[in-house]
C-alpha cells in the first residue's frame, strides 16, 4: 500500500510536502513586509535555518510567484547558505539575480529550474515516485498580470495533488486538467468561494478533496478571511468532496 502525503501548514500559503522520506518546502520562505498575511513565526524560522524536526534534511524548495507573502530571495539565500537542498523551481526574478541568489545556485551546482513560458506543463521526475509539472496561470488580482505566476501539479506515487497559490479563477478554467482525476486540490479561500457560489469560476476540478490554506492565523485575521470561509463551509453541499482547511501554524493532513 502506498504511503500517505503528509501536508503540514508552516505560514500563510507556506506548506511542508512530506513523501516516502522525501520533503519540498513550498511558498515558505518570505519576509515580513509588503503584505497583510501571516508571517512565519520567528521561532519557526529560527528552526528552518538550524534544520531542526520537522524542517531537517528539506529536499526541494518550491516558490509559485515572486510575491513578498511567498518568496523572498533574500531569504532563500540566507537559508541555502546553512541548509543543503536537492533542488529549487523558482520563477525568474530579478530580485533573485541582485541578491546573488541566482549567482549562489549556479556555483554550487545545486539544480535550480527557473519558471517560465519554457517550462509551462513541462514534467520534471525529481524521484522515481514524484513528478512535478508546473502550470503558468494569471494572478487573480489584474494588477499582478505582469508578475509570472505558476501552479504546481505534483504527481505522488500516483496521486495527483493540484497547488493553485493566488491563481485567477476568473478567466483560468484549467482545461488542461479536465480528464485527470485529482487526489486534492489547495485553494485560497476566495477561490473556493467562487467554486461553492458557482460565480466567477467557469471551470470544474475532478477531485475527491479540497484543501483550503493561504488563511491568517487567529488573531491575525485584519481580512476577515476566516469568518467568510466559515460561511462558506456551512453552505458547502454534504455531498460535495470533503473541505479541509489548514489554518493554523503545524497544522497538518494526510492525503
């Protein structure tokens, strides 16, 4: 029998990927400032750098977009200059170039895909039971459209698990994906908003499961993300596919 993916939230959009003893880190290395999110807890990024359980011997570092609540180079050099990973997909970035984190991952040969058009639904087998295809879609706020943005499709010993970050629901249908059947999809709360109220979203997932996250803590929650996504759920129909939400900070599920 296959072992389970196990999902545990670190911050905001920020998730730890665990699967047969292989680990990615994705959208969870990013600074305080430029966005209203949660931030990683000081604490936690004190153990990322010291690779202390659960964030010993990461494997891949994942990013979808280069915005400040997912991605901040800066930061992602600092960590790589303590932590060894396997493998990095990034978007391009300038930032990454003047930060010298681009410069870094080049002389110390460690892989580095760097998104783009070229790379669009590419299939990267990164371990003989996991393959990653990235998808370009839209950002949903139009202000972004010039900010490259990428979903993640990662096949897990035959799961495939679909990680939608800030992606436009509005004029993304994800077509591509009509005829795979999806073990889970994560999605922000306005997007499964807009799949519960059959507005905006013009498209239809395949999947047993939806995994809602990109949520701020309690306490935190200026947005009132969390009371309109309680809403939501009440109004979720019963025999609809199961809704789990991850919200809070190690907050974990396995699919």
């Amino acid at each position: 029998m296959d072992r389970a993916l196990r999902v545990t939230l670190v911050a905001n959009a920020g998730l730890l990927l665990e699967f047969d003893g292989v680990r990615i880190l994705m959208d969870a290395i990013y600074g305080r400032k430029g966005h209203p999110f949660s931030n990683l807890r000081p604490e936690m990024w004190e153990e990322l750098l010291a690779g202390e359980p659960p964030f010993d011997h990461i494997d891949y570092l994942f990013f979808t977009h280069r915005h400040p609540d997912h991605f901040t180079p800066r930061m992602v050099l600092e960590y790589l200059k303590v932590r060894h990973v396997r493998g990095v997909f990034m978007p391009q970035c300038e930032e990454a170039e003047r930060c010298g984190l681009t410069g870094f991952l080049k002389e110390n040969h460690i892989p580095c895909v760097e998104l783009s058009p070229l790379t669009n639904r590419a299939s990267f087998r990164i371990e003989p039971r996991i393959v990653v295809r990235p998808i370009q879609t839209w950002h949903l706020d139009e202000q972004f459209r010039g900010v490259p943005h990428f979903c993640f499709l990662i096949n897990f010993g035959g799961r495939q698990v679909l990680f939608t970050a800030d992606a436009d629901y509005v004029h993304e249908r994800f077509e591509q994906l009509s005829g795979t059947f999806l073990s889970a999809v994560f999605i922000n709360p306005l997007f499964f908003n807009a799949i519960r109220s059959r507005h905006f979203f013009r498209g239809q997932f395949n999947t047993a499961r939806y995994c809602i996250y990109h949520i701020p803590f309690s306490g935190e929650d200026s947005l009132k993300m969390r009371d309109s996504l309680a809403r939501d759920v009440l109004r979720w129909p019963l025999d609809g596919p199961e809704v789990d939400i991850l919200c809070d900070p190690l907050q974990h599920i396995e699919l």
